[in-house]
C-alpha cells in the first residue's frame, strides 16, 4: 500500500511572466531525503490563487 502527500507552491504573476514562490528542484529534494517519491507536477495556473501542485508517494511502514 502507498501513501501520497501534496505540496503546492505558489505561483507570482508579474510583469515579466510568472514565476514560482519556491525552487520545486529544492522541494523535490528535500522530500526525496525523507523517503518520498516525486509523482508528477500539477500545474493550477487558470486557479484564483496560481499554484504548482507536487505529488510524492511512498510505501505505508507496517
């Protein structure tokens, strides 16, 4: 069995075009290092409030 956990960043809108609020590199990194698998990116950019949606798994510990 696998368990999923979510992170979003924040999209920034700005004159030049958009950029994310955080490294999702730095992110993926980071969760790697505690055992999570990196799934997919879920870009949210037409949503009020823009985001990157990361998706991680990993197996369930017994």
């Amino acid at each position: 069995m696998r368990e999923y956990t979510f992170v979003s960043i924040a999209v920034k809108r700005r004159r030049e075009g958009a950029a994310l609020e955080k490294d999702h590199r730095e992110v993926i990194r980071e969760r790697a290092a505690a055992g999570w698998e990196f799934v997919q990116a879920i870009p949210l950019d037409t949503h009020t409030e823009p985001r990157l949606d990361l998706v991680f798994s990993r197996k369930v510990k017994k």
